[in-house]
C-alpha cells in the first residue's frame, strides 16, 4: 500500500475508535502519512542494503544509537497526539496502544523467540 493508502486507513479506523472531529482526522491523517512515509523510506533502505549484500549486523552502539533515535520519534509522535486529542480521548487512545502492545508481546518467550502454538 502507498503512504496515503495507510494514513487514510489509520485515520479512519483512529476516527471509530476515539470518535474524532472533522479537524482532528485532517490532523491526524497528516500525521499518519509522516509517520508512513518515514517507515516506507527505512524500508526501502533496508531492501536495497540486503540487495546489495551490504547490510550487516549492528554494533551494540548502533543498536543502541537506532534504538533511542526509535524511542525519541515515538515520544515525539505521543506528544503531538496530545495535542490533538482531548484528555478523554487521549487516554482512550494510550489504553488500546498499550493492550496492542500486550497482544504483540503474547506467544513470544522470554528470549524473544515466537513460542510454538499447539
């Protein structure tokens, strides 16, 4: 899917979940469609450095470097969520990230191996 096609689809299912105003949905289409053209533009970073045989495993700085910079555009994105959401919906929002994330994390063991399903 294109950029577009996501940010559209994250608007409108944002839009059913928290109940959201005409402006707050342009608000947070724009934001979706940054989010979804940064994610596509890494992606295809990504597959052209395995293209290319040139993609190697990080370094433990690297990680850690990749990792932060990921931890700093989530916070970033939380921010400007608040400023678009009401308190109410805000916290409706935070509840379904985080039960998203739990669902995310099921299955998977402590080594963060997927676990076999019987």
């Amino acid at each position: 899917m294109t950029p577009e096609q996501i940010a559209t689809l994250q608007t409108k299912k944002m839009t059913l979940e928290l109940d959201l105003s005409e402006a707050q949905q342009d608000q947070l289409y724009t934001l979706n469609l940054e989010s979804a053209k940064t994610k596509k533009a890494k992606r295809e970073e990504i597959k052209s450095l395995k293209k290319t045989g040139e993609r190697q495993k990080p370094s433990s700085e690297e990680r850690y470097a990749l990792k932060s910079k990921r931890l700093d555009a989530q916070l970033a994105h939380k921010e400007e969520m608040k400023k678009i959401l009401s308190e109410e919906q805000m916290e409706k929002w935070e509840k379904i990230h985080l039960n998203k994330r739990k669902h995310h994390r099921k299955g998977r063991k402590s080594n963060g191996k997927k676990e076999k399903r019987k």
